[in-house]
C-alpha cells in the first residue's frame, strides 16, 4: 500500500500539471479568435484570385508564363507545414504522417523529391531521419504577417523557374473548427487553378496586354495561397492546442478525485490500523 506522503506528492504534481494545461488553454483561446478571424477574412480574397486566375487561364495559352507552363516532372518538392510547438494532439503527427505517404508514392514512382519545411515541428523530424530540408522557416507563427507569406512565396518561384524542381506540392492543416482540421495537400506548381474555382464571368480586356497582368498576377496568386496556408495552420493549431488542454485538464481532474479517493481510503486503514493496535496493547494491558 503506499504511503500518504507518496499519495500527497502524486496529488500536488498532478494539480500542478493542471494549472499549467488550463493556463495553456486560456493562452490558445485569448490568439484563438484573431487567428480565425484573419483566416475567414483571407479566404475570400485567395478565392477571389483564384478565380480571375482561371478565368485567365481559360484562354488555354500556358506558354504567357513559365509558372503555368507545364513540363516533364522528375523532380518534387513538398512544402510541409507544422507548428513550431507541440501540446496540440494529432496536429502534428497526422501533417508528417501525410508528408511521408507523400515522399513514399512519389520515390516509388520514380520522383526526385525535395523538402521544405514551416515550423519546428516538421525540421526536426526530417533532421532525425537524416533529412536535410532545402529551406526552413521557424518561430514564425507568433508574429505571423504577409511578409512571411510573400518571402515563402518569393523563394519557390525562383527555385521553380530557376528549375531546382519541376512541381510544388504544398501540405497543411486546414481550419474547420475549433474541434476539427483537415489535413490538405495541393499542387502549387505549376499553377493550376483550383476545379472548385468559379471562373470570373464576362469578356475584360486587360491592361496594358495579358502577359503584362499574368507577370503580377501570378507570383502574388502564389504568395496569397501560401500566406492562406499559413493563416490555416495557425488558426488548426490554436483550435487543436484548445482542445487538447482542455481534455487534459479533465483528466488531471478525473486523476485527482481518483487519487483524493485512495488517499482517503488509506487514510482511514491506517487509522484504523492504529486505533486496533491500541485497543490490542490496552487489552494485553488488562490481562497481565
């Protein structure tokens, strides 16, 4: 049986663990609302893009730009995205569980495939299985701003042209709620509008020619879905960090009403124990 001092330490270490998850969860709430509110003021704006870019591209003409121009694929890279911290549940695991499907098929194929990581997370995994990513962004999340969008997206289209690869696979936790996220991977390059995307209605004359837009248009359309993407991840991770802390700290919980409950039973055995001893030595007493 083990002592009561023994039962008071586990009881005060685990009440200690559920401050701490319950802080966490109050932290993750308090960025919570601002991170989805940019996600769902963002969205409309990249698929708003995304739109005028198909309703561009149906023209059929994919030689106007090299980042609609398709060609021979023999080399992939596979932009993955995680957080830079854990104590989020399956956040992470289910983003490099994905990622590593992806590098499987791609090999079997017959692929070249590269890596570029977001988030601590994702470079620390590939560095334990002697990954070497081609570029990491870390410790971006807590100040996460276009910048960051536009200096990932600037670094793949030049790699792109550049022809470090021939396509661009982008992996991340798309928000759906507080309780849910989804795991996505798109293809980024070349740029291929979304099917889901409603091309923009009408005849427009563009100016000063087509080209001249398509060379603005399509590097921000790239650094917009990039941006979104992150703006996804870090609205998931939020959502997922709130539920997970606040299932742990039910279970701390659960784990000291358990605990408090054999602390008392031993408690009283030992009492028990002490008040038989006594009524045992005063009867021995009484007979001698």
């Amino acid at each position: 049986m083990p002592s009561l001092q023994h039962i008071r330490r586990k009881i005060s270490s685990v009440k200690s663990t559920q401050k701490i998850t319950k802080a966490m969860k109050m932290v993750a709430a308090a960025k919570f609302k601002r991170a989805q509110d940019r996600i769902l003021s963002a969205r409309p704006y990249a698929q708003k893009m995304a739109a005028v870019l198909k309703g561009l591209s149906q023209g059929g003409n994919r030689d106007l730009h090299p980042l609609l121009r398709r060609r021979t694929a023999r080399k992939v890279e596979l932009l993955v995205i995680t957080a830079d911290r854990g104590l989020c549940g399956a956040f992470n695991a289910n983003i490099l569980r994905r990622a590593q499907e992806f590098i499987r098929e791609k090999r079997a194929a017959g692929f070249e495939v590269g890596i570029s990581v977001v988030g601590r997370k994702a470079r620390d995994f590939f560095r334990r299985r002697g990954i070497v990513p081609r570029q990491t962004w870390v410790q971006i999340f807590d100040r996460l701003s276009y910048a960051h969008g536009t200096e990932i997206g600037k670094d793949i289209v030049a790699q792109y042209t550049d022809g470090t690869f021939d396509e661009l696979h982008l992996l991340y936790n798309e928000f759906k709620s507080v309780m849910q996220q989804r795991v996505a991977i798109e293809k980024l390059l070349p740029i291929e509008p979304p099917e889901t995307a409603e091309a923009v209605g009408g005849d427009y004359l563009y100016e000063p020619d087509e080209t001249a837009v398509l060379e603005r248009l399509l590097p921000k359309y790239i650094e917009v879905q990039v941006f979104r993407a992150l703006l996804e991840s870090a609205a998931g991770e939020l959502g997922a960090r709130m539920t997970a802390m606040d299932s742990a700290s039910r279970n701390a919980g659960e784990l000291i009403r358990k605990m408090t409950l054999v602390y008392n039973k031993t408690r009283q055995a030992v009492i028990t124990k002490e008040l038989m001893d006594i009524v045992g030595g005063a009867e021995a007493m009484r007979g001698s």
